[in-house]
C-alpha cells in the first residue's frame, strides 16, 4: 500500500504535466505507455519469446504515430492495410511455426495495445484535448474507487464471478452512479462538455467501458496464467494492471465526442 | 472444366455490369461478397456452428456499409472502436467458453473478410473508380494466368512447398513480368493511371500482394482442413476461393491511390 501511493504521488504529477504542458511530452507519455503495454501482452502471450511477437505490432505502432504526426489523411487505415499484408505474409512463409491463433493474437496486439492507446493522442489534439483526457481519467477513476466501496458495502450479485471474483453488479452501478455525479460537478468547474445530457452520457460510457477494460485485462492474466501484467509501476503493477480500462475508453470517447457535441 | 467455363461466362459480364452501370448495383456485389466470404469463414472455423462465428463480424460488417454510405467521418475507426468493445465484453461474459484465439479469430474475420472487401466500395468511389478496378481484376487475372504458364515452362523452386506444392518462385516472376506488360498495353486505351512509373509499381503491387492473398487462403484451408472454401461459384469454389488475391489487394491499392498519383 505504501509502495502504490508513492508510486501515485509520483505519477499524478508527471501525467498532469504531460497533459497541460508541451505536445511533446504528450507524446512521449503515450509512446512509453503504448511500449509498455505490447511489451506486456508480448511477455503474456510467449514468455519464453516475448520478442518474437513484439517486432511487428511494435512496427505498427510506430506506423500510426508517423503516418499520425505527419497528419496523413487515412493513416489508421494505411497502417491497418500494411499491418494485415505483413501478417498474412509472416503467416504464410512461417508456416506452420505461426498457426492462425498467433496471428489473432498479434492483430489484437496491435489493436488492443497500440491502437487504443494512440487515441489519446487523438483526443489530445481535440479542442479541449487536455481537459476530456483528464475528466476521462477522473471519471475512470471515481467509478474504480465508487465500484470498491459500495461493492464492498453493498456487494450481493457477482458480475463476472469466474474472473474477478470480487467485483459486483452493486458495485459497477455504484461506481457508475458515482462517476456521473463527479463528473457533472467537475463540468462545472471544467466547461469542457457541452451540456449535462453530454456529461452524464460521457460518465456513463466511460464507466461502463472501463469496467469491461479492467475485466478483459482479468482475462488476460487468467488466460496466461499470471497475477499481475507487469511490475514497472510499484504497488500497481504493469502499464496494463493501471490502464486497462482508460485503454478502451479512449477509442470510445474519441469516436462520441462529435456526437456529444450535438446534444 | 466445363463448369469453371460457364460460371466463368455469367461471372465476368455480372462483374462488369455492377461496374459499370449503377452504383446500387456495385453495392450489391459487395455486399453479396462480403457475406459469402464472411460465412466461408465461419463455417471453415467452426464446422458445427458457424453462426456463432458469424454474427459478430456479419454486425460489423453492416457497420462499415452503413457508416460509410451515410459518409460518417472516421467510419473505420467508429466500427472499430465499437467492434472491439462488444469483443472484450463477449470474451469476458463468455469466459472461459470463449477463448483468446477465437476473439483474435473474429477480429481476423472482421478485417481480411469484411474491410478488405469494402475497399472495392471506397475504390469504385474514386475518380475513374470503376477502370481501376478493373484493372487491379484484371491484373491479377494476368498474373494468375503467367505464373500458371511460366511455372509449367520453367518452374524449379518452390514458392511454399508446404502450402501449395505448385507454385514456383519462376511462375511468380514469370506472372508478375506478365501482369506489367497487361497493365502497360492496358493503360494506353485505358488512361487511369498517370504515368509509366505509376503503372509498373500498380501491377507490381497487386502481383505481389495477390500471390500472397491466394497463399493465405491456401493456408486457411489447411489448417481447417478443407480442400475449397465453399462451393457457391460452380468450378471455381467458394467466394474466399475466387477473390483471395483480390480481396488483400483492394485495400493495398486504395491507399496506394493517392501516392500513384503523384508520380
């Protein structure tokens, strides 16, 4: 517990100053975060070859951030049609050393563990960028913290009680409940939402994704027989334990923001 | 033979009357293909319930033609963005009946059987959309055709002993020769293309990447255990059996596109 807070203390101030700061820095945070977490999955997936599977979602990695600071038009795309060529290529002249599951797995990596993650990036460069990511964070944040408690006092139904035996529907709806009411406060202060119908709808998606991020990554560790996904943030784990759920929040968050803007 | 003939005679002028005559009706070949090559796949993954394969991927692939048809800016990334989300929430609610594989399989299934086949949408909606097709049809007919003939005349190293014993890396060089001097006779009348330059590096492209799609295709077979993919197309088997060149190279030359057109 000690190590997690100062760990905490450390890493609030270094993400507000990514966040609020210069671009570059921004940048980095995400590169660090996106290497971290395919390094992870790559480390799951083949412990004893981890590097065998990094090579190539890594290079589609690095793919979406050139083609994305050279603010080509299509770059997701682009990246994606590069990517799946290399792959059935890698499948075919590898065969059979490469079965058809490696090579869902490493279409996965690249869009679980780096596509995900260059959306904040996206969300960044949004008007308001800095302001959505850190209201994301927070609202990933208040559900975490809201889920726990009330699960703790109120827990009767088991959500998804073969993964994470401790987690509840009470407390998912807690945490929901509790992210909406943060969030519609901190959006007085913050103005960074359009309207109350745009900020609950906001706390609501991230809350609910957030959940399924945290349980996915409670399937990858059960799938490949580990506790935690790393242990590069002491008290917290791997890039993948402390961020599994903002990592499916932000594509969801990026691609709602032009319809938010409307309500 | 005779089968292949006939199929062969109703195909081809089908194919260009949906090129070339009104956009519902390219829609249509589209979309009847995506969901032949959809349903060829899940029926190879699993033989015994492949509408539980099927689903998923059948919803995304709506996704993508409805997105794209209304012209909803990021129409890729909404559908998958919302594609992975329902993903993980499946292999979590499913666990363990639904292991990392299968997810990264329905990913696959999402991207080689459906967004590669809506490139034929966004290429059709290109200038002179309809030409390009045929010619990117066209050119992996001539480099089918070539490594056919030069592999039987002069074929000595195998391409992939493993997946398809009669490809020879000479019938390959062979096929792409061929498919250049098509292209270069071909865009005299046709005039799609911008220059030489363009045009050599547009046969060469999608000779390249049509050999491997049809290698790809040879290695879903195998590792399914199925000698054609389906048996829609009378002589010729299934969609994946007839369009597996194709289908990877739709995507390639998309993106290609904008790069040929300066040369």
């Amino acid at each position: 517990m000690r190590q997690r807070i100062i760990t905490g203390a450390v890493g609030i101030p270094v993400i507000l100053l990514c966040l609020f700061t210069v671009r570059p820095l921004m940048l980095l945070l995400v590169v660090a975060l996106t290497a971290g977490a395919l390094f992870e999955l790559a480390r799951m997936y083949a412990p004893k070859r981890p590097l065998a599977f990094l090579w190539l979602p890594a290079c589609g990695a690095v793919g979406f951030f050139v083609t994305y600071l050279l603010q080509v038009p299509d770059w997701q795309g682009i990246v994606l049609a590069f990517y799946l060529t290399v792959l059935l290529a890698l499948g075919v002249f590898a065969y059979p050393h490469l079965p058809i599951g490696d090579l869902g797995f490493l279409l996965l990596m690249l869009i679980y563990g780096a596509w995900t993650l260059m959306h904040a990036l996206v969300l960044y460069d949004a008007p308001h960028g800095s302001w959505l990511l850190l209201m994301a964070f927070l609202t990933v944040w208040f559900s975490d913290s809201g889920a726990y408690f009330v699960g703790r006092a109120f827990g009767r139904h088991k959500l998804a009680a073969q993964l994470s035996p401790n987690k509840t529907v009470e407390g998912a709806v807690g945490g929901i409940v509790l992210a909406v009411l943060a969030l519609l406060i901190a959006n007085v202060f913050i103005k960074a939402l359009p309207g109350p119908a745009a900020t609950v709808l906001f706390a609501v998606a991230i809350a609910v994704v957030g959940i399924l991020g945290d349980l996915f990554e409670s399937l990858l560790k059960r799938t490949f027989g580990v506790k935690d996904s790393g242990n590069i943030l002491p008290g917290h784990g791997g890039i993948l334990d402390r961020f599994d759920s903002l990592m499916l929040v932000l594509p969801v968050v990026s691609y709602l923001l032009p319809f938010l803007a409307t309500l």
